[in-house]
C-alpha cells in the first residue's frame, strides 16, 4: 500500500508551470473552453522523436470547471469489481466519469485534516474496470479553485491518499492507455 501526501514545494512549482500555461494558452486563443473538456495542455515526450517536451491536449474528460460530482454509492459493488471480495454489498464507493474506474472509500468519510488515531486512515482500494495490474498516474484539482497538485504514481489496489485541506477534489486518472476522472470529496477534519 502507498501512502501519498500532497503538498510541498514540487507541487507547487508544477502548479505554477501549468497555470502559466494556461494563461499562454488562452491569452494566444489557442485553446477553447466546452464543458466537455478541460482547456489546458500538459509537457509530454514526443512518441516519433522521443525529444521532449510537446505538448498534448488534456484529456476529453470532466472539465476542471465543472461542479463538482461526488456520488456515494452505498451498496453493491458492480459485478466486475467483485473479484476479491467475500462479501460486495455494503461497500461505499464512487464510480469514474467514464465508468472505467472504481474508488473503494474505506476511510469514508474521508478527512482533511485526519486525525488517524480516532479517524483512521483515508484509504482507498482503487478498481479498474480494464486492467487488474496497473499503475496510476494521479493529477488533483481543487474543485472551485486553481489549485492542483500532482500525486505521482500510485499502484492499482490499496492506498492512502492525504490531500492538502478538505473540499472537493477531481482528481484525473491516468492507467494502461484510459483517461477518467473521480471527484471524492474530503470533509473538514
């Protein structure tokens, strides 16, 4: 299991690159703003020349200005994410936007800050509909705000995942070729 903490000055500095970015981006009218997409654009290595960094457009997920879409469901895990369980119903958990990922909130509700002595932890059992060995790539958005911090790799399965303060968090999922997005909402510890 992987404990990730957001925060620090890497964070930060990626944050500040990203916005700048933007601000290039939509000063020059190169990007457009839908509800259907985010308008932003991140550093890639090019794959024909393998010289970095290029640019690529945001995946045609969940828009970073969208409200935000926290939906608990409490129940019946969906058939596929069974696999391992002795017992699916009952669990809480919120479905991707595109349906390709589940979070396992085991630390629901989920605090910011937690305190792990009384609360527990805020765990999450991560399930991909399309692959069962994966690593995640894992950007956050602060709903609401222009705050974003990058989690890095996080294995499919278990993990623990501390945001910087409570409020609604987008964070963007990256795995085995899919693109999905899942808002988990962190109340005030």
């Amino acid at each position: 299991m992987r404990v990730v903490r957001a925060g620090g000055w890497l964070p930060k500095t990626v944050a500040a690159v990203v916005a700048l970015l933007l601000t290039l981006a939509f000063a020059s009218g190169c990007v457009g703003s839908t509800a259907t997409h985010t308008a932003s654009a991140t550093p890639s290595v090019s794959p024909t020349t393998g010289a970095g960094p290029a640019l690529t457009p945001a995946p045609t997920v969940q828009s970073v200005d969208a409200p935000c879409a926290f939906g608990l469901t409490p129940g019946d895990l969906p058939v596929w994410a069974r696999s391992g369980f002795t017992d699916p119903s009952g669990q809480k958990f919120v479905t991707s936007a595109g349906g390709g990922m589940i979070a396992v909130l085991f630390g629901y509700p989920m605090r910011e800050p937690r305190d792990v002595k009384t609360d527990g932890a805020n765990k999450i059992l991560w399930l991909s509909r399309f692959a069962q060995t994966a690593e995640l790539m894992v950007h956050a958005h602060l709903v609401g705000s222009t705050e974003n911090v990058d989690l890095g790799t996080i294995p499919l399965g278990p993990s623990i995942i501390d945001m910087p303060h409570a409020g609604c968090w987008r964070l963007t999922l990256r795995w085995s070729g899919h693109i999905d997005t899942v808002d988990i909402l962190y109340a005030q510890g």
